[in-house]
C-alpha cells in the first residue's frame, strides 16, 4: 500500500516551529523566512484538517495534535537524517568502479594503483577494461579514462593529459647487429604496428625518410602487446608517450631517435556530472591528475 504522506518541507516546518515554539527561529534555522514557515504548517493543517499551533499574538503553542504529532514526526525526521549520514558515508568508501582501455590500465594505470590505496586504504578500485566507449546511463560504472578529441556528450569531461608518438625499441635492438643510429637504419629493422591513426607512414615521411617497406611487421590491436613486443626485441615500435613512459623509466624500451609527433588526441577524465561531487569520484579524479602531472614533470 503507497503511504500518504504530506510535503517534506512542510513536515520540517512543523517539526522546527514545534521545537522552537516560534515561527522566526524555526524560519532561522531553515534559512527561509518566517512567513514561508507559516505557508507550510497551513498547507500542512489543511492537509491534515487539524490545527497544529494556537497563535497568541507572538507565541505559539502547539494543540492537542500537534502534541501528538511533534515527538513521532521529530524521531522520524532524526532516522531519515541518520540514514542519510550513513549512505554519504558509505560513498566516502567501498567499491569504486573504473572503466578505461585495457592498454592505459597495463601501461599506467595498474601499476599506480598502490598508490591511490595507500592515500584512500577504503576505497576498493574495480577495474574493468574495454576498447568501446561505456554508456554511463547503462552500465553499472563510476568513472573513465578515455583517449580521443574530448568530445562525451552527457558526461563531464576532464582532460589528464595530451599524448606524442615516437619509436621505441629494446636497448639491446638499438645497438646490435644492425644498430639504430638514425632513422634510416629502421630498413634494417622489422616495424611493429598497432591500429593508431598515426602510423609508420606519417612518422617517416616527418623524419624525411624514404625507402622503408611500412606494409610489413606483425601488427597488434591492443598497444600495451605492442609494446610487449618491443620490449622482447621482435622489432620496433611507434609508442604513445603515456603508455611507454613506465617501460623507458625502467629501461625497457629506449627512444632511439628524438623525433617526436603529436597525436592530436589527449586522455580525459570522465563521469556523470551529477557524480561530480561524490566523495569517491573526486578523491580519484584528484589522484589522477596529481599522477599525470608527475609524469608530465617526469617526462620533461
């Protein structure tokens, strides 16, 4: 059965006039004005069919109902605000759902995220990883990183940081058999490809290259493998500057030429705007931009 119950501003209305035994200060306490107090507990009575007050010039007295009303409505307005406290309270920790690329969260993410728990031991990150953008309205998700030009509409969009290609390659490649001293020396060498829109192609054609057969190479569709690859020395590949950042830091990989293009395309931030200011939400999106611009100083 739907329970009848009256406006909720009206209910808060009766039950600060009632405590208070005066309209100006329950009024005070609800930052509204005194006659505004007065309007609800009318609606209120009317609603009811009972008086709740008698007023006596600038005093009020609550009447036999209002009596009766007062101590129950008062317990029920304290449990609801108890309630309330314990659900923004639960937000503050638990699970926090992240859905991102599964090559930003191996080459960026994953290992970061001691990190983050360290700072916030109550949040429990699920990571969830996919190539096609998730649709927030649906999918149970709290958070994104996504790579691209920005543009998610519905969402609030925050930019993490912009992203260059250039080669990389195993040191032990670099000076071997067929050392990598300038860009012509990648004829030697087998080209490893992922499905980025800047290729082997517009890399060479920047560095002023020709004669280099960019149609073969193994070619991968994730470029976290990609890079995997080059790291095991099968050949050389076109990184993003966010995902090699961690294997140069270790020397995995190395940057054998200096010749560095912009991709256009920057990783953002992404959630529901009325997420915005939901404790777990902010706490991470704060830790990853604090964590962008490590690397970015980094990386300078």
């Amino acid at each position: 059965m739907a329970r009848r119950l009256p406006a909720l501003n009206a209910l808060r209305a009766f039950e600060a006039a009632a405590r208070h035994l005066s309209f100006t200060r329950a009024a005070d306490e609800l930052n509204v004005t005194p006659a505004a107090v007065s309007h609800q507990i009318k609606a209120l009575e009317e609603w009811l069919g009972l008086p709740l007050f008698r007023r006596r010039n600038r005093e009020v007295i609550l009447t036999e109902a209002g009596q009766i009303y007062y101590p129950g409505l008062r317990e029920g307005l304290d449990r609801l605000a108890a309630a309330t406290s314990r659900v923004l309270a639960s937000d503050e920790g638990g699970e926090l759902r992240v859905t991102t690329m599964p090559s930003f969260a191996t080459k960026w993410l994953v290992h970061r995220l001691d990190r983050f728990r360290e700072r916030h031991p109550d949040i429990d990150v699920l990571l969830s990883t996919t190539d096609q953008q998730v649709d927030f309205s649906v999918e149970t998700v709290d958070i994104g990183i996504r790579f691209g030009g920005g543009n998610y509409p519905g969402l609030e969009v925050i930019r993490l940081m912009e992203d260059d290609v250039y080669p990389v390659c195993s040191p032990t490649l670099a000076s071997g058999e067929k050392p990598l001293e300038r860009p012509a020396d990648l004829k030697h060498h087998v080209l490893l490809h992922d499905d980025m829109e800047i290729g082997w192609d517009v890399w060479l054609r920047a560095a002023g290259v020709k004669g280099v057969n960019t149609c073969r190479g193994p070619s991968f569709d994730d470029s976290g493998m990609l890079l995997q690859a080059a790291a095991d020395g099968h050949g050389v590949a076109l990184a993003r500057s966010a995902l090699a950042a961690a294997d140069l830091a270790a020397g995995r990989l190395i940057q054998p030429f200096d010749i560095t293009l912009p991709t256009g395309w920057a990783y953002h931030i992404v959630y529901l705007p009325s997420a915005a200011d939901r404790p777990k939400i902010r706490a991470f999106r704060e830790w990853l931009l604090q964590e962008a611009g490590v690397t970015a100083e980094t990386d300078a």
